[in-house]
C-alpha cells in the first residue's frame, strides 16, 4: 500500500515524521536509488527505502500491554517527585 515515505519511516521506529521531512527535505532518504521528495509516496513492503544509505529494517512489532495500576503509582513514564511510575512495572515487558 501506498504511504507518504515520512509516515513510512516513522512507522518503523526511526524518528518522528517531522524529523523524517527534515531528512527528505536535506536529499537524504532515497527510494529505489532515486533522492526521494517531500510528499513522495512509497510502498514499504516492495520498495527500497534507504536513509543515509542505509535500508530500512523491518518494521518492528507492537507490544500491547494491559495493566491494573496499584494504588501509590502515578500514571506517567518519569516522575520529578521519585514516586513509582507504571514505566517501572513495566520495565523488560515486550
């Protein structure tokens, strides 16, 4: 299927689309050989999309995790204050 080649990259877990425009903005994604444009659409699964000569790996696979929060454990990744976080009852998951 089709795809803008940011969205692509992005998907695969490279960097953000923002990034990935500033990168095809600069001539540094190619696709099938060819510099690839903004706003150039590609398919991931039959063409060769490379960043800085080197191709994208496989996209990764996405882990869903669900979880029963304790009481004490705040509800974000970091926390300024020390408390518990579910980043730490998460951790070596997926």
């Amino acid at each position: 299927m089709q795809e803008r080649i940011q969205k692509i990259i992005a998907s695969h877990g490279l960097m953000s689309r923002r990034a990935a425009e500033a990168l095809i903005s600069g001539g540094r994604v190619r696709v099938n050989g060819a510099v690839a444009g903004l706003g150039d659409k590609a398919d991931a699964d039959t063409d060769d999309i490379e960043v800085d000569g080197v191709p994208l790996r496989e996209k990764p696979a996405f882990v869903y995790i669900m979880l029963n929060k304790p009481r004490g454990v705040v509800s974000t990744m970091s926390d300024e204050r020390g408390r518990p976080t579910v980043a730490s009852l998460v951790s070596g998951a997926g």
